[in-house]
C-alpha cells in the first residue's frame, strides 16, 4: 500500500508492505471471544518518506481482552532492539498496530490520547494501524496532531 502523508512535502510517502499486512490479518478480530492484538511497527526512513516492513506480534506479557489491548514494554522492545542490531542501525521505530473488533475501525479517544503523546514526544512522524475485520484504519502523528492516511 502506497499513500501521500498529511503532513511534509507534497511528495512525502508511506509505504506499507503487503507481507507485512497480510501478517497482521489472523489477528483480526473475528469471533465474539476473540481479544485485541497489537504491537509495534518498524521499517525505515527516508527524508519525509516511511517505509514500513516489519511488526512484533503479541506476548504472553501483554495484556489482551476483547476491547483492550496493553503491551508490555519488554518483549516489543527486545524485538525491536535485535532488528535494529541485524540492519546496522537502520531498521527504526516507526509506529504502533492493534486490533479492533469492527469491520471498519475507528480510533478510539484512548487510542487518539495514546497516539497524540507519542507524536508529541517524537520530533519524527509516527505511523499507527488499527486492523478491523474487513479493513483497516492508518493515521499518521506528527507533533501531537493525527491524520487519518487516505
């Protein structure tokens, strides 16, 4: 998936591998018991340009419930770390994933609150997905504000 960013130059690009959505996709959220999954997004930057390649999927350690999902730190964090060590330092933090149990998610104000302080905190935009049943919700942050990715 190839979109224009809300935000930079009028060139500025996100890109979002195939593979790496079509990893997201057994998390979906389709049973009624079913919990919400998440994790953190991880690819490469370019100028204004993100390209996002990789994922950490859930953890024993994170915790899971039908409409809440809270990742602990640790195991995403280690993931993370080794990458970045196996890319020479390229591979770089660039976002965060989780589920909703809607065909066609809309953030939440708690999703909206958590991903305003990360943008806020961060002087590089982030991107955030929210994976739903039958499609997919993608934002960028970038100094505290959100945009909805077209």
């Amino acid at each position: 998936m190839l979109s224009q960013l809300p935000f930079g130059n009028d060139e500025a690009k996100l890109l979002v591998e195939d593979p790496l959505l079509a990893s997201l996709a057994p998390y979906k959220q389709l049973a009624s018991f079913e919990s919400e999954a998440g994790g953190i997004l991880m690819g490469y930057r370019r100028g204004d340009h993100i390209h996002i390649t990789e994922a950490t999927f859930p953890s024993k350690d994170d915790v899971r419930s039908r409409f809440r999902f809270f990742r602990h730190a640790t195991h995403h964090q280690r993931v993370a770390l080794q990458r970045w060590k196996d890319t020479h330092r390229t591979l770089d933090y660039v976002g965060e994933w989780h589920t909703h149990p809607e065909d066609d998610p809309v953030p939440s104000h708690i999703d909206l609150k958590h991903w305003r302080e990360i943008a806020a905190s961060s002087r590089r935009p982030m991107v955030f997905v929210i994976v739903g049943r039958l499609s997919n919700w993608i934002g960028v942050g970038h100094f505290g504000q959100i945009h909805q990715v077209p």
